[in-house]
C-alpha cells in the first residue's frame, strides 16, 4: 500500500514541477507511475480486508473497498476542479493545470501519511490473522 502511494506522489511531484513546454506532452514518462500506483493499491488493499474479516464477508468487504475507490477518485476530482474554479481568473492553461497538480501533490501526501501510519500500526499491533 506504501508503495502504491507513493508511485502517486512520484507521478504528481514530477508532473507538478515539470517545466512549461514538457507539462501537457503526450509523451512524458512520469505518469507511467500512476497506473503502477493503482494497479498496487487495489490488491493491496483487498489483502488487508482478507485478513481482517471472515470468510463469508469477503466479497462484501471487496465490494465496499472499489466503492470507496471509485467516491474518493471523484472527490478528490471535485476538489481539484473547485481549485480550479476558484483561484484561476486571469490565469493561462500551464497555471490552471499546474494547479490541480499541486491538489493533487497534497492528496498523494495524505495517502502516503495515512498508508505509512496503518503500516506502524499494523506492525505495532498485530491482530489480523489470515483464515
């Protein structure tokens, strides 16, 4: 789960520093980490949900866990785009995208917090067990 994290970080930092003329071409190699990052996350996370609930309640907990994906990719699209709206009057298309890369740059940092915190948890207190 870390390192799907931070494989989001990577990409937005990267994304969010690059130069002007490099920022919108089709070709950059820095958001292949993205795809990295969420093709960890999923997996990951389903491993975790295993452990912690019954057998039975499995596919419920899978359920819930690509729900929650799916709001939080929308919420954090409707936070970058209310961003957007709000602090972009007189700016140009580099500044606009420059500024939901830096929403962006500060949500990958809560996931990298939070992911980190549950690891130190987990390690600090060990109650799952595999059924």
């Amino acid at each position: 789960m870390v390192l799907a994290m931070v494989a989001f970080l990577v990409a937005n930092i990267l994304e969010a520093t690059m130069p002007p003329p490099n920022l919108l071409d089709p070709g950059i190699i820095f958001g292949d980490h993205r795809p990295l990052g969420m093709g960890m996350f999923f997996p990951a996370a389903m491993m975790m949900l295993s452990a912690a609930v019954s057998r039975e309640h499995q596919g419920i907990a899978a359920s819930l866990l690509l729900t929650t994906n799916n709001y939080a990719i929308s919420i954090g699209l409707a936070i970058a785009s209310t961003i957007l709206c709000y602090t972009t009057d007189d700016m140009d298309l580099f500044a606009m995208c420059r500024n939901g890369w830096y929403v962006a740059v500060g949500l990958s940092s809560l996931g990298v917090i939070i992911s980190v915190g549950s690891l130190f948890y987990q390690r600090r207190h060990p109650i799952m067990k595999p059924h």
